[in-house]
C-alpha cells in the first residue's frame, strides 16, 4: 500500500513538474517565432492544433522532413527535442487558449 501512494505522489510531482517545464521549454525555444500564446509570428499559429498534429509535426522535423515550405528552419530546434520534450511541449501549447 505504501508504493502505491509514493508512486502517486511521485506522478503528481512530475505532472506539476512537467507543467512548468513545458512552459519554461516552450518560452525559450519556441516563443521566439511563435509567439508568447503560440499565436504565430514568423512561425506559424499553434494553439488550436490538436496534440497529435503538433506530435507528427514535430517528429517530422526531428527527423528532418517537410511539413511547409519553412521547414529547415525547425530542423535544428527540433532535433534537440527527446521524445519527453514533445510531450511537454504539445502539452503546453495544446492547453494555451485560441484568442
């Protein structure tokens, strides 16, 4: 009973954890050129795209191919992106609101 409540607990540290983490990831590589609510600037607009769009795009680039005609400009920001960092990152964007 006793493992149960510490992984719990652990699982609700890393979901306030990751919370953060993906606000201060997204904040520092990719607020630049998508804005602060990810309303696109240079980049294009990410709020109101789903997680799994957000997730195939990035894979996509990770993996350097096209997604549009800017693509090569995400090549090297999402090639130091983990799988936990995609994550956190679509978790982030998806629950920003559409203004």
């Amino acid at each position: 009973m006793k493992s149960f409540f510490v992984a719990a607990l652990a699982a609700m540290s890393f979901s306030v954890g990751a919370t953060g983490l993906g606000q201060t990831k997204y904040t520092t590589m990719c607020s630049g050129c998508h804005g602060a609510t990810a309303q696109g600037i240079v980049g294009p607009k990410l709020v109101g795209q789903t997680a799994e769009e957000l997730i195939a795009k990035l894979n996509t680039y990770r993996n350097r191919g096209n997604v549009g005609p800017r693509s090569a400009m995400m090549w090297g920001v999402a090639s130091q992106l983990g799988d936990g960092d995609v994550e956190v990152l679509v978790n982030h964007i998806t629950n920003l609101k559409e203004k």
